[in-house]
C-alpha cells in the first residue's frame, strides 16, 4: 500500500509530561505504519517548536496551524532562533509529538490522539539521564506549563488512548492506532 491509499493525510498526535515516553512511543509508532502502509511517516517533534524553556504554550498554539497549512519552522535550541523552515507532504502520515501536542485547537485535526501516561519519579529519572544537567534547573518552570496547559487545554480528555509507557504493552497502542487508521485508508 501506498501513501495514496488514504483517503486524507492520517495525522496522530502523541501527548504526555516530559519522560513519559512520547518520543520512543512515537518512533515505534512510526516503524510499525511505515511496515504496515508501505509509506513513509513525517514525525515532529515539540522540541523542534518550542522556543526555550518557557516556551511551551507558544509552541502547543502551533500545532493546529501546522497540521493545516503544513509547513512549520525548527527552534535552535544552541543558537536560540528559528532556523530552517520545513514542509509537510500531504501524502504521508503526520505524527506530530511532545508535550502540548494535543490541545482544544489541534484535536479535531487529528485522527488519533495518544496521551502517554508514566509515574512522576519514572518521568524525572528519564528526563534526566536522558538530558542530564541542560534539563534538571529548568525541570519545575518546565513542570508548572506542564499542568498549565493540562489544565487549560484538556489534552487527556481529547485522547483517544491513554497509553501507561511504565506497564503497557507497545502492541496494545499500536493495535488501537490502526483500528483508526484502518478508518482513514481507502
């Protein structure tokens, strides 16, 4: 199968806290597409939009824009501006993951909402060993747009899924994921 299979661009948006395992729920998500569809698989990363460590409403406000003009400009986190400017095929699935990905304004473009759920002491030991000390001064202003944007936007009560990265199996997500998908392919 092709990406002309579908009868729209399947877009999955992929939420949670930091260290939950979005990213690695995400790149496993996309294997398993890309193995059933025969199609290549876009996937962003919040972290490529958020400007900064207080940045993160800002870039969850993106997302909807991006999934609907499909184009969007990365962050350079080291030189601290925007940097080149991408373009989404319209052919190919979307996965579109991070913290703030599914918001009031970005959910009813999505085919498939995933909210990653993961124990708070889990969450900050993968944060950390995974971005050492660049993350660990900026955890709790990081933590607090966290539960802002949780709070305001309700992304868990758009999600379709919520998947528990510490018990559940990678398996039962993307079994649920093509049932939707399924929906969306000719």
């Amino acid at each position: 199968m092709h990406a002309s299979m579908f009868k729209k661009q399947p877009v999955v948006l992929i939420d949670g806290r930091a260290g939950a395992g979005k990213t690695s729920l995400a790149a496993f998500l996309a294997h398993e597409i890309q193995t059933r569809y025969s199609v290549a698989v876009q996937v962003i990363h919040m972290d490529d939009l958020t400007q900064g460590w207080d940045g993160l409403a800002s870039a969850s406000a993106q997302v909807a824009q991006i999934i609907e003009q499909r184009t969007w400009q990365r962050y350079d986190w080291i030189s601290g501006t925007l940097a080149e400017q991408h373009r989404i095929v319209p052919d190919f699935p979307l996965i579109i993951e991070g913290c703030g990905a599914i918001s009031n304004a970005s959910a009813d473009l999505a085919d498939f909402r995933i909210w990653v759920e993961c124990d708070d002491g889990l969450r900050r030991e993968r944060a950390i060993a995974r971005d050492g000390a660049l993350f660990e001064p900026h955890w709790e202003v990081w933590a607090d747009q966290e539960l802002q944007i949780m709070k305001t936007q309700r992304p868990m009560a758009h999600a379709d899924l919520v998947w528990h990265s510490e018990r559940d199996k990678l398996a039962e997500c993307s079994n649920s994921l093509f049932l939707s998908l399924d929906q969306v392919a000719t």
